[in-house]
C-alpha cells in the first residue's frame, strides 16, 4: 500500500496541516484497506456518545497506529509526506 500527502498543494490553510495530512493518510488506508474501518468507526462511536467530536491531532496519532498495528503482518505500507 502507498499512502501520500502533499503539503501546500492547495491554497487553503485548512489542507496544509499535520491534521489534515494524518486524515488523509487515514483515508487512504481505509480505502486500500476496508479491514481497518471498524477501527475508525469504533472511535467515532467513542467520541460521539461522550458529544464531544474533534479529530484532534491525538486522536489520529492513535487511530492511525492501531489501523497500522491491525494490518497483517505481511503487509507493507509506503508512506510519502512530500513538504
């Protein structure tokens, strides 16, 4: 699997983010991989029950390194973070 950001690649400030990265590399791996959706549906559900609902930047630290950790030990994942 690649994953790949590229940072200042719009003129929004919104989309040149460490968040707005992680986000995307999240998305990316869940297309690429569907196994890893219950995982961010499972958090989802965590933060909406408590009526709290930001993507913080701990949040999709954590989020994306359990998707990693719940990949099959046989799969390889290339991320690009182009600045």
């Amino acid at each position: 699997m690649v994953l790949f950001f590229f940072f200042h690649r719009s003129n929004q400030e919104a989309e040149s983010t460490k968040i707005a990265a992680l986000r995307t590399l999240i998305h990316q791996l869940a297309e690429q991989d569907v196994s890893v959706v219950p995982t961010i549906l499972r958090r989802y559900e965590s933060l909406s029950a408590r009526g709290i609902f930001e993507w913080s930047w701990e949040y999709l630290s954590n989020i994306f390194a359990e998707m990693l950790q719940s990949l099959s030990m046989y799969s390889k994942v290339y991320i690009i973070l182009d600045a």
